[in-house]
C-alpha cells in the first residue's frame, strides 16, 4: 500500500488556532504555540497528510544546545512516520542554529522512538509530591533584583552545562534567592515551566524548595539527586516517573547534586 504524502513546513501565529484545536483539551498547549511561533530562539513546525493538518512539533535553542519540547500527532494518524518527519525538521533546524547536542524528555514508553532518531539515555525525572510542608523562614532569602542577574546566570550555566541566559532573563519575574554578602547561593523561578531550583548546598536548596511548595503541589526532580531524594521521602512525599532524559550528540554535564527543583516533566 502506498504512504500518503505528508508535508513538513514551518508553524505560525496564523496556524495556531488550528494547531491547538487538535489538543483542545490541555489548555496549556495555546501558550506553548504561541511562544514558540513567537520567540526568535524557538520554532515550531506542522505537519499535512494529503491537505489536512494532524500534527505538529516545537522546540528551543540555548547557545550550543537545543531542546525538542513537543511533538503531537492527531490520534488516528499514529505509525505512519509523521513523528519522525517532524523530528527530522527540528534537528535541522536546530543544527542550523549551531547546536552541538539536542535534547528532549521522553515520555515513559517513548524511549526507544527517541534512540532510532540518535538520542542516548541519561536520567530519569522523578515527581515528588503529598508530603509534609514547611514555611520557608530564612532572611537569606529575598526578592530578585536586576544586580542579582550575573549571579544567577553563573550558578545555572554551573548546574546544566548549557548557556541559558536568554530563556532565563524572560522567566526572572518573580523569582528569588539565597543570598550572602554579593554572591548568589541559590535561586528559584516559578514561572519557569513547572519551576526551577538551583543552589550550591542542600541547606539552600530545601529552604529554596519550600518556597516552590507554596506555588505548586509537585517538584520535578532528576534521578541523580540523592540528597534531595532522600529529603522529600523522609518528608513523606510519593514519587512517580514523569519520563527520561535524552540527548543527541555532545550532551553538557548536569550537575544533579545542584537542582533542587526542574521545570522539565514531560510537557
């Protein structure tokens, strides 16, 4: 039997509607397009067999890395490589950025979809949730300020490897840190994803998370951190899979020991 054809172009402003009208049951997904279509470092494409729209895929570069955040495929048009087409559009375009490495968290049965397409294993998330909460109380902690920014900046390029400087001055609103003297300890954003927690040592970290659990009932954390791991548990939290992440090429080092909160689950 023959494939039908099937069109990979770029996603815009105009095709969002359409786009979000496949998915119009996760609510998210309508800011997700848009900033994608939206944003000089993000991109977006869609995908037609014969004339009609059934799916479509977006993701994100930082400096030398990119991230694969979406791929969507209507339903009734599974196995018949729109997928993988997508994916293919992506890492070419984030190659033409410059990317050495592409990453992407792959949902939990997922995984070996994302190795034919070159991506390796590297941890697993964990969601933490439903234990025991405490009030965040150290003065240490403040508000973000401009003169903050560098700090911040440093410590996270330190935790993931990856330059994330733009995508991290957009989220800065309403973040807050650790503090001492000039030097930045630690710090969280939570309008970040699902938010993110960064700090130099457990002490900032669980004091950091607890301001986290005053805006979400859940923590996304990567596999590799114990410290943490063994502090929620004791605390009572259940833990789940939220999915795997992987990466094509020269992947950077995450240092597990430093992210006390992600804001990558599966989105």
């Amino acid at each position: 039997m023959e494939s039908p054809p099937l069109t990979v172009t770029p996603l815009t402003a105009a095709d969002v509607d359409a786009a979000y009208a496949l998915v119009f049951d996760e609510p998210d997904m309508l800011g997700q397009l848009l900033w994608h279509t939206r944003t000089p470092y993000a991109f977006a494409v869609k995908i037609h067999m014969w004339d009609l729209l059934s799916g479509f895929a977006y993701g994100m570069v930082h400096g030398h890395t990119g991230w694969i955040r979406e791929v969507y495929v209507h339903a009734g048009d599974f196995n018949l490589g729109m997928g993988s087409a997508m994916v293919k559009a992506l890492l070419q375009w984030m190659e033409e950025q410059g990317t050495t490495a592409q990453g992407v968290v792959a949902r939990p049965g997922t995984e070996n979809f994302w190795m034919k397409h070159g991506f390796a294993p590297e941890h697993e998330l964990l969601g933490y949730s439903e234990g025991k909460f405490y009030q965040a109380t150290r003065d240490e902690v403040i508000h973000l300020e401009p003169q903050h920014l560098l700090g911040v900046l440093h410590l996270d390029r330190r935790a993931t490897g990856e330059d994330r400087s733009t995508y991290l001055r957009e989220h800065f609103y309403l973040g807050i840190a650790w503090i001492e003297g000039t030097k930045v300890r630690g710090f969280q954003l939570p309008l970040l994803g699902r938010g993110v927690c960064v700090a130099d040592s457990p002490m900032v970290g669980f004091e950091l998370q607890r301001w986290a659990f005053n805006l979400q009932n859940e923590l996304v954390l990567p596999a590799g951190q114990t410290e943490a791991h063994e502090h929620l548990l004791k605390d009572g939290h259940s833990t789940r899979p939220l999915g795997l992440r992987m990466w094509r090429g020269d992947a950077p080092t995450m240092r597990t020991d430093m992210i006390y909160s992600w804001h990558q689950g599966v989105e």
